[in-house]
C-alpha cells in the first residue's frame, strides 16, 4: 500500500509516519495476545526507509528471543514488533485503521476457540449507555498531527 499513513499511541507521545505499506494482517499467537491485551494482534508490515518517527519513539521489550516489541513508555500502547530487520506497526495505532484491511491471519491453529463466532453475539446499547458514551471526553491524542500535545492551558 502507498501512500501516507500517520498514527501513533493513545497519549500523543510517540507519533509516526509510514509511507509503504506491505502485508496486513492479525495474529493469534499467544504473545500478541497478550501484548495487545486483546484476541489477536493486527499489524501491517512496514518499510524501514519509509517509517519516521514524528514524536518520541517506542520503548522495547524483548518478549522472546527473537521478538522485540514496541510500546509508549508512558501511556503502554503497543506500538510495534520487530523480527530481525523485519518491522510491522500495529494496525489500531493509525489515524485512519478502516484503510488497513487484514489480509491474513497468521497462527490460525492458536486462536481463541470462540473467535471464530465472536462477532455472532448480538449487539448490546440502550439509551442509558448511549447518553453515557455521549458525555466521555477523551483526554486522547486526536487522530491527526498536532504541533504541539498535550494542548498548552490557557
């Protein structure tokens, strides 16, 4: 995929850059489970010459022997993986993730042994919860570039 693709964590701390994209895709491994906190781990494949670093950058954590992966020290969103040279970014830290379209799913045999009727269970709202989820304000980074973040105070 071309073109540019900006993102970054959840505090605004650590921001980036990609302009070549390769392979989406989610992963069940156990490891990404728990690195995301989630069911799977998405991620997208990324070219090192074309990934800049905007603000801050992402601390490492060595999870295995051959995997370092990358995070905000300061808000703990996951950020990356790294296997060798290899590098892939993690799909829900983009500004736009709808334009990242897993492609393929990586260690199928270790997904949790519902997933694959996860998205069967009916949907939950009421007027209670919408009046709720309409009155948070979110203290995080927008989904943009911002010169300056947190806002100065005025």
């Amino acid at each position: 995929m071309d073109g540019i693709f900006t993102g970054g964590c959840q505090c605004g701390a650590v921001r980036f850059r990609a302009e070549k994209l390769g392979r989406p895709s989610i992963c069940h491994c156990r490891m990404c489970q728990k690195a995301f906190g989630s069911f799977f781990g998405a991620l997208v494949t990324a070219d090192h010459a074309h990934l800049t670093w905007t603000r801050g950058q992402p601390s490492l954590f060595r999870s295995s022997a051959k995997v370092k992966r990358g995070f905000c020290n300061k808000c703990g969103t996951p950020l990356t993986y790294h296997v060798g040279e290899h590098i892939e970014l993690a799909i829900g830290a983009f500004d736009h993730p709808e334009l990242i379209e897993p492609q393929v799913q990586v260690n199928h045999d270790k997904r949790l042994p519902w997933i694959d009727h996860l998205f069967e269970k009916p949907a939950a709202t009421s007027p209670e919860m919408e009046a709720f989820f309409a009155s948070v304000v979110s203290n995080q980074h927008p989904d943009h570039d911002t010169a300056v973040w947190p806002p100065e105070e005025e």
